[in-house]
C-alpha cells in the first residue's frame, strides 16, 4: 500500500482538516457536564470539537459500568443512525461487538452494523481504533484502485458498508471495482478482505500508516479524519476525470 500512503501524504499537506472536517455535534446536550460543555465549546473548529470528544467520551466509558446511555448516544445523537435503536436485540448486538474486539475477529452478523459499532470502538479505544463507515472506505478503495491495482489486481479491498451519501450512492464503488477487474469478478476470484477480518485490518492499517502522514505523534483518528473528507470533493473530482465508460450501439 505504499503508493497508497504516499497519495494521502500528499492530500495531508494539501486539506487542513482545521477548516474542512465539518462533522457537527451539539455541544451543550444533556449527555455532557457544564465542564465539559464548556471545553467542547472552547474549541474553534469540528475537528478539533470530535477529538476533544473523543478523549471525553473515553473517560466516560472508564468511570461508567452502565454504558448503554453512552452507546447509543454516540450511534443515535451523534452518529445520527437512528435505526439502530436501544432495544434488547441490539443492546446485545453491542456486547458481543466489545467482547469481538477483544478477539480481533468479527462475526458477519455484527460486520452488517460495522458503521454503527465501530463509532462505539473509536471513542472507546481512540488509541487503537476508528470509524469503518461508507465515505472512509469510499475512499480508501479508490485509491486503493488507482494507486495500487491500477495495473492489475495486486492489494484486495475492503468491503463497503451501506452508507446515505448521495455520491457514494450515485457512483457505487463496488460496480466501479467490479468493472475495473471484471476478468477477476468473472473468475470469482475475491477482490475484498472478508467482512470478518475487514474492521481489524483497517484499524492496523490506519493506526500503522497515521504516523508516517502527520508525524510520530499522530493519533489513529486524524488519518481516518483525512479519509472521511476527501470522500466528496478531492475523490469524487478524481473519479469524475478518471472513469470512462465506453458503450456499443448494435
């Protein structure tokens, strides 16, 4: 993945994250003390509000043995995946998705909610893991395809969750890979890392490669940050010049 690596260098030096992350949260909701309201409304921008937000969250899950209010306010307020409510089914879900972090291997039924349970692990664990959701990995896999496999296929992808973006939605990358390597789709040979071992490889991979882009103090979140913004704009413009479909009239 090193072209990979060397492409993101270049978008960190060229996206201040300062002045494009424009994930917004409110600040003064219930879920948060005065203190920390306080804190989070002392940041100027988004992005710097989600990381003080990370580090806030964390300390909640360490000094509270009920944490369902703190779960599903991340995934419902903040996440704003209202579907995915508190009831017993995914009040379990949940609890087999922490104990699964533990053994670094999902099952497929928890990989269906990977948008939603991963916000859980990121603010849990902002050390060691981030947000597996549709605009992160729209990203990584076209630039996946255009800097590692744009020769034949060489580095597998990661599979997509569903996601509400209307360019991911328009523009499907799946149908993108498919095309791109439709030799190896006829073939049936895999062109994904299996949805079980998916949420963990990217973890590895952006924990691993963060330092290399914004230094050796750098958190796993900044990178994966950096991912979530291209999605729109720089990937979206790459893919508008570079996608060519050629069509035969009989």
């Amino acid at each position: 993945m090193q072209n990979v690596i060397l492409k993101l260098k270049a978008f960190s030096e060229q996206v201040d994250l300062r002045k494009r992350f424009d994930y917004n949260f409110d600040v003064t909701d219930s879920i948060f003390s005065q203190n920390e309201s306080e804190l989070l409304s002392n940041e100027n921008n988004p992005f710097d509000q989600n990381v003080k937000l990370k580090w806030i969250l964390s300390e909640k899950y360490k000094q509270h043995t009920e944490q369902n209010f703190i779960d599903f306010w991340i995934i419902n307020n903040w996440g704003g995946i209202r579907g995915f409510k508190p009831n017993e089914r995914n009040i379990d879900k949940v609890q087999r998705f922490k104990k699964q972090l533990e053994k670094q291997k999902l099952s497929l039924d928890c990989f269906t909610t990977i948008s939603s349970l991963s916000k859980l692990a990121s603010f849990i664990y902002p050390d060691h893991f981030v947000i597996y959701d549709s605009r992160v990995i729209y990203t990584l896999n076209w630039l996946i395809l255009t800097c590692e496999n744009e020769n034949g296929f060489k580095q597998p992808y990661f599979p997509m969750p569903s996601g509400r973006n209307r360019i991911i939605a328009d523009f499907d990358m799946n149908t993108i890979i498919n095309i791109s390597h439709v030799n190896e789709y006829i073939d049936n040979k895999p062109l994904y890392v299996t949805p079980q071992e998916a949420y963990f490889n990217f973890c590895d991979f952006i924990r691993t490669n963060a330092p290399l882009i914004y230094g050796p103090d750098a958190k796993p979140y900044e990178l994966e940050m950096l991912l979530f913004t291209l999605a729109d704009k720089e990937i979206f413009n790459e893919l508008k010049e570079q996608i060519q479909i050629t069509t035969v009239n009989k």
